[in-house]
C-alpha cells in the first residue's frame, strides 16, 4: 500500500506565497515522476508542473516564472513553491506519484494524494 499526504496549502492574499508539500509511505521501491495537478470549481484537473527523477521539470504555462517544484528523495516528498499568487490560482492542488513498488517487476503506478485547498483572494 502507498499512501500520499499532502500539506500546506491554505487562504492567502493575491501576490502572497504558499508552499505544498506531498510525502508519500508505505511500499515503495522506486519514485519516477512526481507532479502537482489542480482543479478549480467547474474545471477540468490540469497539470500544474512536473518534475522526473533526473530533475527535469515541466509547468502550465500560466505558472512559469512564479512556481517552482523540487523533490526531496531521501524523504520521497515533492514541494511546490507559489510566488505571486493570483485568484485564478485557486483550486485544490493534488500530488500525483509515478512509483514502482516492487524491485522484481519494472511495472509502475500511479498515486494520488488527497488534495488540498489553494485559495487566492483579490
């Protein structure tokens, strides 16, 4: 079993930070991509920024220059740091994990943290 918990987000001023935090336990035997999607009410979940495990990232257009994702392996947790914050930020953020949990088999998974609320107020 593999289990992502998610931290940090919260209500906040428009130009204000947040960090988020995502920690996965349990089962795990390799972490490959980690990535940040949200949804706002009414839309579609849209990726926000991914990271691999070689480092190579990838953002939404809109948030390039203001989020910044990294990884920690030591503690399997990516974070993601949101500058400038705008209301059309607002959204509940998920993590999402690409693990592999068995070392006999090259077959990954997908996992998905519970989420958690982003508000920006105007």
């Amino acid at each position: 079993q593999v289990q992502l918990v998610e931290s940090g987000g919260g209500l906040v001023q428009a130009g204000e930070s947040l960090r988020l935090s995502c920690a996965a336990s349990g089962s795990i035997f390799r972490i490959n991509a980690m990535a940040w999607y949200r949804q706002a009410p009414g839309k579609q979940r849209e990726l926000v920024a991914g990271i691999t495990s070689g480092g190579s990232t990838n953002y939404l257009d809109s948030v390039k220059g203001r989020f910044t994702i990294s990884r920690d392996n030591a503690k399997n947790t990516v974070y993601l740091q949101m500058n400038s914050l705008k209301p059309e930020d607002t959204g509940v953020y998920y993590c999402n994990f690409e693990i592999r949990t068995d070392i006999r088999s090259y077959m990954s998974g997908y996992y998905w943290g519970q989420g958690t609320q982003v508000t920006v107020s105007s």
